[in-house]
C-alpha cells in the first residue's frame, strides 16, 4: 500500500483563525486561541496520521508588517512555512478584500504548488455576502481552490482534509507515527500561560510578554511546573501580578486547569513574574526564547 505524507502550511492575516482550524484538523488544541492579532508567535507543527498518511500541518503568525525586532522573526516563520509546503491553505474571513503583505500576495498568486483558499467565520454571514466573496477571491487569486468553512463550527473542515489527503505527494512519513507536534512539553506550558495573559490583560501588557518554564517535572500522579513571567517594565510587573496576587492567580489557575486536560494527570504550578528590559528588540534574548533560530 504506497504512503502519502506532506507539509501543509497554513497562512494568513492576524486574526483569521488559523489556530482553529488547526486545532479543528488535528483534534487536539495545539495552538492558543484569542480574538487579539499576533496570538500566535512561532510555526508550530500539528502531525496528523493516519495507516497511509501523515499531514504534517503548520500553524504560523498572522502577516503583518513588522515593527520591531520580535515581529520580524515572527515573519521569518512565515516566509519558512511558504518554501516547504506541499499544500498551501491561505485563509482569510468575510469581509477580507487582501494580503496585508504585497509580497506575500504574490508569491501566492504565482505559486506552483496546490492552493487552498478557505474563507473562514462564514457563520458570520449571508449567502449574498459569501457569493461575491467567493467572486472577489476567484479574480484575485485564480490559481486557488476556494472553500467557505467554518473552522470553529467545524463545517467543511472534513471537505478540506478530504482535499488535502488527495493533493499529497507520495511519501514516507517525515515523523514518528506517534509523534503529534514537533515541540517540547515545555513550549506548551509557556504558550497556554501566555493564552491566559493575553484573555486576562488588556492594552499593551500581552504583547510585552513573554514565559519561560524553568522547571518540568512529572512525577507518576502529579506534574510540578516553574514557569517565570517576563516583562519588560517594573508597572508590567505590578499590573501582571495584581493587587494582593489576585490577577497572577487568576492566570495561574486558569492554566492549570489546561494544563491538566492537556498532560491527563494533575498540575502542581508556580509562577514568578521577572524584569527582562526590551527583549522584543533584544536579538539575543529573541534567540534564547526560540526566535531567530
């Protein structure tokens, strides 16, 4: 029986739900989901197998123009995911009418490899509305497949797999067969504590984030986690961790509850908030956190 494997790389503006739909394909909530832009920082690869298959999908950052050193790396990742991909999904929403990147557009426009243009959230919408979207993206991208989903209600997303499976190249598998994502265990732990800030902070103070998990370890009925809270401000660090402690336990138990669903096993965690100055522009500190890699 011949095998099928391939990369499928999914892209788009901030805010499409690129998340959702891969958490939707692969039935596990890999990456975090929030209505802010720029949720998603790095490529995280989401494996799906199956006997004669493997779909290794990428979920990427939102396409922005980068404006500062941590937004640049974040592009990096896109740009990586448009060289290897075997199948393209460029997602966009109702409403959407382009690219935020020019550049981008066009290298999809003019791609030799398959393109699926999934017009996401159409539980949003009207059947007018969608029709001339589907119109307005035929014309601007005519080498695409288009596909109405909705990635959250789950509607069409068993059509797209079906597509995907029958696009992919011939293959073995690129990962073990067990293997659902290319990251540690500890890359999960800060992501979800990063998804709590992002839903439980408001303004900047997100965005000027970032966590690092200084200690793992699972024990046979319980997990002890460390994970320390960089900012980049002494007021960040007061407003992170609140009056009295209540805000940073807050996050704290909200990510253990997670964190628990996501292990299987009970979660004992810590959080300490530290002053890390300008690490989003800092090339060194980018690199410790996985950026510029």
């Amino acid at each position: 029986m011949s095998h099928k494997a391939g990369f499928v790389n999914i892209i788009g503006n901030p805010n499409v739900g690129k998340s959702t739909l891969m958490n939707a394909l692969i039935g596990e909530k890999l990456s975090i989901i929030t209505s802010k832009a720029q949720t998603t920082r790095h490529r995280i690869l989401g494996i799906l197998n199956g006997d004669d298959f493997q779909i290794v999908l990428s979920d990427t950052p939102g396409i922005i123009k980068p404006a500062y050193e941590l937004q640049e790396s974040m592009m990096d990742f896109v740009k990586s995911a448009l060289i290897d991909a075997d199948v393209l999904l460029y997602m966009v929403e109702i409403g959407e009418k382009d690219l935020k990147d020019d550049a981008f557009f066009r290298k999809i426009t003019s791609s030799k490899i398959p393109v699926l243009l999934l017009i996401n959230k159409i539980d949003l919408s009207d059947q007018v509305k969608l029709e001339e979207q589907v119109s307005h993206w035929q014309s601007k991208v005519p080498n695409a497949e288009i596909y109405p989903i909705s990635a959250l209600e789950g509607f069409q997303v068993q059509e797209v797999l079906n597509r995907i499976l029958e696009l992919l190249p011939e293959s073995p598998p690129f990962f073990p067969k067990d293997q659902l994502t290319d990251k540690p265990e500890r890359f999960f732990v800060n992501e979800i504590i990063r998804e709590k800030i992002l839903l439980n902070y408001k303004k900047e103070i997100p965005y000027s984030v970032e966590v690092e998990t200084e200690s793992f370890e699972e024990e046979e009925n319980i997990i002890r986690i460390r994970s320390v809270i960089m900012v980049e401000r002494q007021t960040q660090k007061g407003i992170i961790i609140g009056h009295k402690g209540q805000a940073i336990k807050k996050v704290g138990v909200a990510a253990r509850k997670d964190l628990e669903a996501f292990f299987g096993k009970q979660v004992h965690i810590e959080l300490f908030v530290k002053i890390n100055k300008n690490w989003r522009s800092n090339t060194n500190q980018l690199k410790r956190f996985g950026y510029n890699n």
